[in-house]
C-alpha cells in the first residue's frame, strides 16, 4: 500500500508530467527567431510592440493563406489552431503594454501603431466571421474561438485607445 505522501508524490509526478505534455502539445506561440528579436528590443516599448504587431500580423495573413488553399485538408482543426496562436501572440501583446504601463513608460508613438492594427485585424477577423457563418458543420469546431480573439481584440482598441487618451493627458500636464 502506498503511503499518503507517496500518492502525492505520483500525483505531483503525474501532474507535472501532463503540464509538460500539454505545454509540447500546444507549444509556444512564437518560434526561436521572434524571441530572439524580442530579447534584443527587451528595453524598448516601441520596438518590442512593434514586433507583437508584426508576428500577430503574420499569423492572421497565414491563417488566410491556408482558408484560401483549396488543398488544405482539415480546414477546421488548422482554422482553430492559427487562431488561437494569434490570439496567444495578441494576449502576449497586451501583457507587454501593461508591463511598460507598469514602468511608467511613454508609449505614444507605439499605441498608436497599435490601434491601427487592433483595427486591421478587427475587420480580418470579422469578414473571417461572416465568410464561415454559412458553413456551421465546419465553424463548430472554432466558432467559440473565433468569437474570444474577436472579443479579445475589440477589448483591446477599447483598452488602447483610452491608455492613449490618458498619456497624451499626463504629457500635457507635465509639459506644464
């Protein structure tokens, strides 16, 4: 008979062992180049924010590259995997602004930059909604998904663009 700190010892074995499973299963968002690139804009809030904006980017224009492949063949499992690292990269992304926000870092110049994509990938994502509407055995499998990055990046321009107003707000009470 195993003892009571034994079963927690195999319980913490096990569960070790299924959170490195699913950390490989789902892997990270971003590969050994894009951390590289943003290990050396560690420092700077315009240059890192600009990177999360290009790899967001990227993922979004893949994920419409493989839905117009008449080739690609389960359309709905790779549909839902590419959103949710999207979705891993935007949330990474505003983990970033609020770690700058918490520095009491000037970020200006770089939400605006933002904003303009918080509003490209809204319109992407939304045509994204209403082009797989008409086919629900296929957005079954993403729909929910769909609808959180959607969410996500509504928040989002919402959330940015009043972190703008009230930094342009304080640069002009310091000016004074």
């Amino acid at each position: 008979m195993i003892s009571t700190s034994g079963k927690l010892v195999w319980l913490a074995l096990a569960m070790l062992l299924l959170s490195t499973a699913w950390a490989q299963r789902r892997g990270d968002p971003l590969n050994p180049l894009e951390e590289d690139q943003l290990r050396d804009a560690a420092q700077d809030p315009a240059e890192r924010l600009k990177l999360y904006i290009v790899f967001a980017r990227a993922r979004l224009t893949s994920l419409e590259q493989m839905r117009a492949d008449p080739k690609v063949t389960d359309r709905a499992q790779q549909t839902r995997d590419r959103l949710q690292n999207l979705l891993d990269v935007y949330d990474e992304l505003n983990d970033n602004i609020d770690t700058f926000v918490e520095r009491k870092a000037d970020l200006r110049k770089p939400l605006k930059a933002v904003i303009e994509a918080d509003t490209e990938f809204q319109a992407k994502l939304r045509a994204l909604k209403s082009s797989v509407d008409g086919n629900k055995d296929e957005s079954k499998q993403y729909d929910f998904l769909l609808t959180n990055v959607l969410d996500a990046v509504d928040g989002g321009v919402q959330d940015h663009r009043q972190l703008l107003n009230q930094q342009e707000e304080a640069a002009k009470h310091k000016k004074k």
